[in-house]
C-alpha cells in the first residue's frame, strides 16, 4: 500500500505528517535526554555524555516500537528554497539504506508552500528494520544542529531533512526531530494508554504541563 493510502485508511488523514504532532490527540512528546545538556558546565565545549545518552535512548525507543520483522515506512521530507539548485533527491536512501539499489519504490510528493518555498517528501515500505543503519541514522538525526559531531546530514538545503518511521502494522509513527526528543503518534487509544505508560518518564515537562491544563 503507497503511504498516501495507509495514512488516508489507518489515520484519516494522508497529511497527517505535514501537520504539528503537538496539536493532535493520541501524541506523546518524549524528551531523549532530562538531566544533562549539550554543552559542558563553565564550557563551550559539546558534551559527549549527553550526547551518548541522547543515541542511545533513540536507539531504545527506536527497537522497542519497530521489532526485528515490522515492516516500516522510511519517510523523508525536505523543505528547500524553490530556487535552489536541485540537491540529490534519493541521497538519505542510499547513504542508510543496506543493498537499496533499486530494491524498494520510492513514493515522491512535491508541494508548493509559498512563492519561494517547497516541500518535498520520499517514502519507502521496507520489509524490516534490518535493511537500514538505523543506529547511524539516529545520530545523523540527533547531530544534525552540531557541524563538529558525525554522522550528520548534509546541509545543501535550507533545512534539515525530517525523518518520520511509520510502523505500517501497529500504526505507530515516530519522529524524531533532533538530539532534545521525538513525538509518538498512533490511532489506537488502547495502544497510546500503553506507550504513555511505558514512557512515562521521559514525557517531556512541555507535554505534561498542557495536559494538566487540559483534565
């Protein structure tokens, strides 16, 4: 099934990635890290440790909702200056996929967001984790705001790329926006009951505030 179809019939919703995770029901905003910053104390040097933290919890939430057969959607969206020379559209793809030469359809959607902007979105179903360097592309995430660490994206565009993980049986979608946290979304108030109980300690003080304001 193309990723326009799963989100139409599993979330009611093919934009719903195009949209705040923070506004939706069902979401769960999770810090990576609580007690240590990126930066050391009296310092202007990075602070490994945290950063390592940072990894390594990506890495847990990461194999804990996507066992070793789910099959997932690896989704990539892009938003570049229209006028911008093209950059190499299936780079991301190939840099982190195992064996990926022609192996997975790539979904393409480009959409028009000003006079000066677009956004443009790839996707690809792949049968498991396994087929990706998932560790390596987790840092690449979390580094992607510090030029001194590797692996990082490369920055020929505007912005950096936004990377969602669609697990296509639980419907379970992850994001993780950089080394501070992630958002979890699913369809399934049973199944979000469960995740907010499982991850209750890294809900992000963002998160709790506003839904102590909502009860």
């Amino acid at each position: 099934m193309k990723l326009h179809d799963y989100l139409q019939t599993q979330f009611d919703n093919p934009d719903v990635l195009k949209e705040s995770f923070a506004e939706r029901s069902l979401t769960l905003s999770l810090d990576l890290e609580k007690e240590l910053y990126q930066i050391q104390h009296n310092s202007d040097e990075l602070n490994m440790a945290y950063f390592e933290k940072v990894y390594q919890k990506s890495l847990t939430l990461f194999e804990d909702l996507f066992q070793e057969d789910d099959r997932l959607y690896l989704v990539i969206r892009v938003r570049k200056d229209r006028h911008s020379p093209p950059a190499k559209s299936t780079e991301i793809f190939e840099r982190y996929l195992k064996n990926n030469k022609n192996r997975y359809t790539i979904e393409f959607e480009k959409k028009n967001v000003s006079d000066e902007e677009v956004i443009i979105q790839y996707a690809r179903l792949l049968p498991n984790r396994q087929v990706i360097y998932y560790t390596k592309l987790l840092k690449a995430i979390c580094n992607q705001d510090f030029p001194e660490l590797y692996p990082r994206f490369k920055s020929r565009q505007t912005y950096y790329p936004e990377i969602f993980f669609v697990h296509a049986d639980q419907d379970i979608i992850l994001h993780i926006f950089d080394d501070r946290g992630c958002f979890i979304l699913t369809n399934n108030e049973t199944r979000f009951k469960l995740l907010k109980e499982k991850y209750k300690s890294d809900l992000s003080e963002g998160y709790l505030l506003l839904n102590e304001q909502s009860d």
